[in-house]
C-alpha cells in the first residue's frame, strides 16, 4: 500500500469498534452491513455498462427490465420504488453473476481488480453460517491443538468470512503453513530472506510502535513453520496470508496474528486474534470508501 492511499486510509476509518463491549455476533454483523452497504452502492451507483448482466440473463432465458440496465441508479434509496428498483437489479446482478462464473468465463469484474464484489453480492454479505461445538473440536482434534478462544467464539459466530483483502477459511481448510502452502514458505524463507541476526525482544514485542495497519519492522521469519494458515487473499498483486502464531502467546493461550505479504519485510502483526479483526475491520472499511470516492471523481468527470 503505498503512502499516499495509506493517509487515505488513515483520513476514512470509522471508529473503532471493541469485540469485547459488543460481542462478536454484533461486531461481525456491523462489518458485515457496513461493507454490503459500499458494495451495493459501487455497482448501483457508479457502474456504467450492464451489457454482461443483459448477455448472461438473455443466454439463460432470464426474463428482465430494459429500463433497470441502463446505468446508475442512486444507492441507498430514498423512495419506495427506489428501492425496489434498487433490489430488482442487484438480483439479476447476482443471477448474472451465478451463470459467469458457472461458465467459467473469465471476464473483468464489475469493479476493481479483484472478485470480493462477485463473491460479496453472491453471499449476500461477509459472513457464513457458524461452526457448532463438534466441528471446533474436531478441528482442534485434526491440527492437534487447543485453538486460542477467540479464534473459536468467532468460528462459532461464522465459520470463515469475507474481507476486502481475501477471506478467512472455513474450519475444513484451515492447516499448518508447512503442509497447506509449504512452498511459499519455503521460498520466501530459504532463498536469502532470513535476517543476518536475531530479533531482540525489545524490538519484537513493540507493537506500539505498529503503524495504524499493525506493520512491524522486525519480524522471526523462523516462526514460519510453526504458523497456522487461517486466511488467504483474492487479490494476485498483494498475496497477503492470514496467520496465527502459537510460537508468541500474549495472554494464556492468545496466539499472535500476522497477516503475511511473502517477500514483504513489514508484517503486520498483532498481539492477538481479536486485536487484528478489531483493526482490520477499520482498514477495510476505509479501503472501500477509498474506492468509491475514486469511482464517484471518475463518474463526475465522464459527466462533465
């Protein structure tokens, strides 16, 4: 993220929210209706060309609206038939996107360089239903370890989820880095990127000195090894890898959480689980602010 979106980020954050005031149910479920909201609003608003939706409609002998396909409609709604124009749109936006991506078809998504938008629309939301008791256990039975308790109250609130950056795995794929992506670990660690000298404590436990995203400058690329891969991206150009560290606990049981670019000495690293949903939250609702104050600038001047 270079310097001049990072200040965007920091300029667009909503205020903090504390999973320990709320509760996981409702944090998650703000995260959730924040993000729909922004994303409902890029493709109503500012997308211009529905030609693809009336393609695949046509091909699936989907009957539509002419009128709804013709550009921007003014989101969220401020009338009822607004609205229900709103809503009759997104849904042959979701259907259209079923049958793209049941084609296989590889097209350019509606906005940006990523699918979260696709996927989003498709989920109605971020979040999945939740893990129960058994599946945790069973979980904790196949990894061979007893998972920090925040980790588990979020599974058992929604079993993996959606973010702006990638999404965080549902139980079944969850594993160790080693066996689930051992060649990236590997590569990024073996081929002359493992530091010349150990971290002392004094700067690795400095998560003070963090930047807003949770950057650290010193990071134990030894601990690789012993990560567990909780999460992954969408976006090919910043393949960031969500990661729980049991090697460093800061609580009793409370593993440290990084989110891992490979090749990227700046890791962000959190004390714990919660601390990085609780900040990652803010930085991906910034990151879509971003995007529509860039998409409204572009839409005004093709207006212009």
């Amino acid at each position: 993220m270079n310097q001049t979106v990072s200040h965007l980020v920091v300029d667009h954050l909503p205020p903090a929210l504390k999973i320990d005031e709320i509760g996981w149910q409702a944090f998650l479920q703000k995260w959730n209706d924040q993000i729909l909201s922004l994303v409902k609003k890029q493709v109503l608003t500012y997308e211009q060309d529905f030609d693809w939706v009336k393609r695949f409609l046509q091909q699936n002998n989907v009957e539509y609206q002419e009128d709804l396909l013709s550009g921007r409609i003014s989101y969220p709604s401020e009338t009822d038939l607004d609205k229900k124009n709103a809503d009759q749109l997104l849904n042959y936006i979701v259907k259209a996107i079923y049958f793209r991506k049941k084609s296989r078809t590889k097209e350019i998504q509606i906005v940006g360089g990523n699918d979260l938008i696709d996927e989003v629309l498709l989920n109605n939301g971020l979040l999945f239903p939740p893990a129960d008791k058994s599946v945790i256990d069973a979980l904790e039975r196949r990894l061979q370890v007893t998972l920090p308790e925040s980790y588990k109250e979020f599974l058992q609130v929604s079993n993996g989820m959606l973010n702006v950056y990638g999404r965080l795995l549902p139980d079944n794929e969850v594993d160790w880095l080693r066996i689930r992506d051992k060649e990236t670990m590997e590569t990024w660690w073996i081929e002359g990127d493992e530091p010349d000298e150990e971290v002392p404590d004094v700067g690795y436990f400095s998560y003070e000195a963090n930047d807003v995203f949770g950057n650290a400058e010193d990071t134990r690329v030894e601990y690789l090894e012993k990560c567990l891969q909780i999460g992954d991206t969408n976006q090919i150009m910043n393949a960031s890898l969500w990661l729980l560290n049991p090697v460093i606990q800061n609580g009793p049981n409370d593993w440290e959480c990084w989110v891992w670019n490979p090749g990227d000495p700046s890791v962000p690293r959190y004390r714990n689980f919660k601390e990085m949903m609780e900040i990652r939250y803010r930085i991906d609702v910034a990151s879509l602010k971003i995007d529509l104050l860039y998409l409204e600038e572009e839409f005004n001047q093709r207006s212009s």
